[in-house]
C-alpha cells in the first residue's frame, strides 16, 4: 500500500492570481483495491469509509492548509455553499479566507475552478449536466463575485465530447429555451443520441455570464484511465479531487 507524492498529481497551468493555488489529484498510488484501485477520495462509491478518510488525512497533510479541506456531500443539484457552512449537501463551495481549501470530486463530471483576479475569493464547482443546467456555474461565480468583478475559470479533467454519449432529453434540456448551447452538442451514429462536451457548454455558461478568461478543458477521463477516473467507462470506481485555495501570505 502506498499512497502519492504531489509530484503525482497535476499543476493546472493557471495563474489568474499569486495568492491562488490550484491541485489536482489523480489515481496515482496503490491506496484503495479494485475497482476504486488507486486514491480514491470519494466517500459515496463504495469504497471504505476508513479507508478514504486516510486519503483525505493525506491531501490535506500534503497541501499544510489551516483548515481541513471542505469536502462535499455532492447531488448533482446547484447549491454552493461557503466553505465554513455547517451543512455540506451541496455541489460547490467558495471561500475568500487564507488556506481553506475547496474541494469537488469527479470522475466525468467537469469540476470548475473559479478565481477572482484581485485574489479576494475562490470556488470549487461539480458540474455534470444536471448541474451545469440547473444553474452550478452561475451559483459559483456569483458567490465569489457577488458585484460583477472579475473572474477567471479552469476546467478541469472531464469527459470528453468524442466519448460522452447522451440521450435526446439531455439536447433538449439545454437547448430548447437555449439555443446557444447547441455547439456543445454533434449529433451521434445512434438516432435521437448526440456526442456532448460537459466544457464546451461550460465555456459557453461562462460566456454568457461574463467570464472569458477560460483555461483548461483539455483533458479527458475516460481516454485516459491511467491518472483519472470515468464513471461511465468503467462503472463503479473511484472519485478524484480538484483543489483551489488562497495564500497570500496574511490572513
Ligand atoms: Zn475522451
């Protein structure tokens, strides 16, 4: 059993500001068997609970942060909860205190960083297309940036456009009172079915609420099941974790 290294995880090349700090772990490590087989940190996969409460003791004794990371209780709903909240049912979280660490796992779903580019806030966001529908993004900016100040935004690892498949409903959701989300979606070999970019509708979200200093989007869960973990390829598996936190120095 061995667990990761932080050189084992991903450095988002990202720097909307200096007190913003930003991880990815990945499945790097030899902590959780099959078919959670690597680091798990998702407590609702089936995996055990002891055994994932160690892998976030890990995380959180790797990053040295103040405060414990705010781990969700995540619904696929539109809720974002600041980061001290009692209650963690909700699918993203946002803090404008020094080394608090946010925190959201996927394993498909599009986890999105949000910063302010003063360095005065950030948030963590869950965005599966339920999510991202509903309103996630949205919720998130606005946590951070209750009066429109500027935001910049990564995407990280995701399912891609070429291997999520989904049904007529998921088109309509998005696109009947929406039609600009239409670009995000190509239609499939199977009748009533389409390829969907979970980022691309997230650039588009984005756009639409006034953020377009966009980064990442670029890598794929289920191309590549060496660093992450795909929900829809491999079926009951682990859950990795994208991190954002500040630290500027002072409180
Ligand atoms: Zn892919």
């Amino acid at each position: 059993m061995s667990l990761p290294d932080k050189s084992q995880w991903l450095c988002p090349n990202w720097n909307p500001h200096p007190a913003v700090r930003v991880c990815v772990t990945t499945r790097a490590g030899d902590h959780s068997p099959k078919p959670w087989h690597g680091f798990n940190l998702g407590l609702n996969c089936g995996d055990q609970p002891a055994r994932v409460e160690q892998a976030r003791h890990h995380v959180e004794k790797i990053l040295q942060a103040d405060h414990p990371a705010a781990w969700l209780w995540q619904v696929h709903g539109k809720q974002v909860i600041r980061a001290d909240a009692q209650d963690n049912e909700a699918d993203g979280v946002w803090i404008d205190q020094q080394r608090w660490p946010c925190v959201v796992l996927t394993a498909d779903c599009l986890p999105v960083l949000l910063a302010r580019t003063d360095g005065k806030a950030v948030a963590a966001v869950h965005a599966g297309w339920r999510g991202l529908q509903a309103g996630i993004i949205a919720e998130g900016v606005a946590s951070i940036a209750p009066n429109g100040e500027p935001v910049s935004a990564w995407l990280g690892p995701a399912i891609c456009g070429q291997c999520y498949q989904v049904g007529d409903e998921v088109y309509r959701a998005f696109t009947e009172n929406r039609p600009a989300f239409k670009p995000a979606f190509q239609k499939d070999a199977t009748p009533n079915h389409w390829r969907f970019s979970v980022a691309h509708a997230a650039i588009i979200e984005l756009a639409q609420l006034g953020v377009d200093d966009v980064h990442g989007g670029d890598l794929c869960t289920a191309c590549d099941l060496s660093r992450f973990y795909s929900y829809r390829k491999e079926g009951e598996t682990g859950r990795f974790a994208s991190l954002i936190w500040l630290d500027g120095g002072g409180q």
